[in-house]
C-alpha cells in the first residue's frame, strides 16, 4: 500500500512538472503585445509555474528514489539510468533557461520579440525533456 502511494505521488508530481508549461504556450503569444501591468501579471505566471515545476522536481526525484529502493528495479536498469542522464539535463536547462529572460523584460532596452521567441523556445524545449522521461518511465525500454 505505501509502495502505491508513492507511486501516486510520483506521478502526481509528473503531473505538476510537465502540465503548466503547456498552460504558458497561449501567454507567450500574449507577451508580445501586453502592456506593462498584464505583461508582469503573466511574466508572475511564468514564475509561478518555473517555481512549481522545480518544487514538484523534488517531490519527483525523492519519490523515484524511494521507488527504486522499494520496488523491483535497480539503479543499473538502462530506462532509469536514461531517466536520470535526461533529468540531470533539464535540470541544467530549468535553471538556466526561464529565470535569466523573465528578468530581462525589466531591462531597460530589451528586445521583448527575441525575449518572447526565447521563452517560447525554452518552454517547448523543456516539454520535450520532459515527455522523453515520461516515455521512459511509461515504457521501460531496456537499451542494456
């Protein structure tokens, strides 16, 4: 039964990571065109949904963990190793991708086409991350 609710909250946390960036794609068009007071309520959405998926991030990666230590698989099974190898990248790009534009429509001078493109960018990049781990851990493929 706790092995269960683990893997509730496992994928519950899936849920949180990957869902709200799918939520942005209608605002980043709106960033383009949105005056200064609706163009920081959405860049606060944005914020709102980084800060989400990192803190589910951690829900995910403890629950994982635990997953492994109770369950039948080890750490030399080749779909978590992939999971991880791809994990460890988003993380990389999460933190380096949303922070550093969202702080830049505040600069004096910036370019809010380039910005908006970037974050769009990052925003369909991080999906993909995310659904290769998905996939990963839907269908357990065995590379080794």
């Amino acid at each position: 039964m706790f092995y269960r609710f683990i893997l509730y909250l496992h994928i519950f946390s899936v849920i949180l990571s990957i869902g709200p960036f799918f939520v942005l794609l209608p605002f980043v068009k709106k960033l383009r065109t949105a005056e200064q007071p609706v163009l920081n309520e959405h860049l606060g959405l944005f914020r709102f949904v980084v800060r989400l998926a990192k803190h589910s991030g951690h829900v995910l990666v403890v629950t994982g963990i635990l997953l492994v230590w109770m369950g039948p698989w080890t750490w030399k099974t080749s779909w978590i190793d992939m999971t991880l190898l791809v994990m460890i990248s988003s993380l990389f790009f999460l933190a380096r991708a949303f922070s550093p534009s969202i702080r830049k429509f505040s600069e004096p001078g910036h370019n809010r086409e380039t910005l908006v493109q970037r974050l769009s960018r990052s925003i369909w990049t991080y999906i993909i991350l995310l659904l290769i781990m998905l996939w990963f851990m839907v269908t357990k493929p065995m590379f080794w």
